[in-house]
C-alpha cells in the first residue's frame, strides 16, 4: 500500500484514521473522528508496519551512498521484527537459541533414562551445557556454509557423521585409537560414559571436561566467526 506522505502513512499506523481501498486501488483514509463517511466500493485495511523512503532515496541508493529509510510500526507489532539489531545482538541470539534447543533435548533424553541423581547432576549439567555450545557453533558452521536446505543438511551430516564415530570407540570394550580420541566428541561421550554407568564424579572425568572446554572455545569461536562473515555479506 502507497501512501501520499509518511505522515499519513504514520497517522494509519498510529489507527488515528482508517485505511480504506477501493476497487480501483485508490487508498482513502478515513479520519472517523470528524465524522467522515465510509467511503463506497471500498475494503477497509490494516496497516501496522511502513517505510518512508526519502525523496533522494534512487538517487542515493545509484551512487552507492548510504541514505536513511524510516520504519514505522504500531505497538502490536514484536520488537524482534522492527527494533534495530546490531550484529552481536543476532550473534547472542542464535547463541542462546542454539544452547537451549540442544541442551534441553540432551537434558530431557537424561532424565528419560533416570541417569540424573543427586550425586552427578552438576557433573551432567556441565556436560550437556558444554556439549550444547559445541554443537551451536558446529551449527553456524554448516548454517552459513549451506544454501538452501538440502545443502545444510548435507554440511550437517558432513561433521555429524564423523562426530558419531566415538561413540562405538567408548561403549565398546577396548582403548579407542588416537585420532578417535582426538576427536572433539569423544570427551563429551567418554565423560557421560564414566558418570551414567561407573558412578565418576569430577575427580575422574575432570580431565575430559577440560580437553571438552577446549574443544567448545575453539570450534564456537570459528562458528561465530563464519557465521559474522556470513551475516555481513547479506
């Protein structure tokens, strides 16, 4: 919908008049208050979000110069979808979002099993929590890395794959090979391996949290820096 000025635009927003539209496409605004009639042949429109373009806005925009556009918008509307965003802000977010979506799957698979006690709860937490965060930086990886959805779910199952190999080296008897256990992983499996089955505590499993933290300080800083190069080209 095209308005004459930003402040009618601004008016219909505010709902200080009604936007009406009528068959031919023209907007008509009702100002209710003063008593003007429903306009005929006409569908009454809401609008909660508008731009106002500048009047140099094309010419600004061929040069390659940088101009303002104002954003209006109604109280209905979510700040998420009109408040300005510096990068860090989205960076936090698909952190925090990242972090709870598999962290609370992990927790809930634990509790399911009845591996959560009182004496190993803290140990597990941390587990889950560092785990978390390894797996969201993996995720801004292939998120960036992909195009549409078949080619992040590739890049997904090109490092989800190899990262389920530890898995067969800690459940099976015998020593894991090297470069198993060199593994980003396998610290996170071997450490809820000792807890849930032999009862470890944070005496015995301290040494694979600290190589885990390790692993997570690395792998999420080369997600967030892929994924604000990422951001950044848009």
């Amino acid at each position: 919908m095209e308005f004459d000025s930003a402040e009618r635009m601004a008016a219909a927003i505010a709902d200080d008049v009604e936007a009406w539209r009528t068959d031919v496409g023209r907007i008509v605004l009702r100002d209710k208050k003063a008593g003007d009639k429903k306009p005929e042949d006409a569908k009454r429109v809401d609008v909660h979000v508008g731009l106002a373009f500048p009047d140099d806005f094309l010419a600004k925009t061929a040069a390659g110069k940088k101009t303002t556009v104002t954003l209006y918008a109604d109280a209905a509307v979510p700040a998420v979808l009109v408040t300005p965003a510096r990068l860090g802000d989205f960076l936090l977010a698909k952190t925090i979002y990242g972090t709870l979506l598999a962290g609370s799957q992990a927790l809930v698979l634990i509790v399911i099993i009845r591996a959560l006690t009182p004496d190993n709860w803290s140990v597990l937490l941390a587990t889950v929590l560092l785990g978390s965060i390894m797996f969201t930086g993996i995720a801004m990886v292939t998120g960036s890395a992909g195009k549409d959805f078949i080619g992040t779910l590739f890049y997904s199952m090109l490092f989800l794959l190899p990262l389920m190999v530890p898995a067969f080296g800690v459940l099976f008897p015998g020593t894991a090979a090297a470069w198993v256990q060199a593994m980003p992983s396998y610290p996170i499996l071997r450490t809820l391996h000792e807890v849930t089955t032999f009862g470890a505590g944070w005496n015995e499993v301290g040494g694979y949290l600290g190589v885990m933290a390790v692993w997570v300080v690395a792998i999420y800083a080369a997600g967030l820096l892929v994924l604000r190069r990422k951001v950044a080209s848009l």
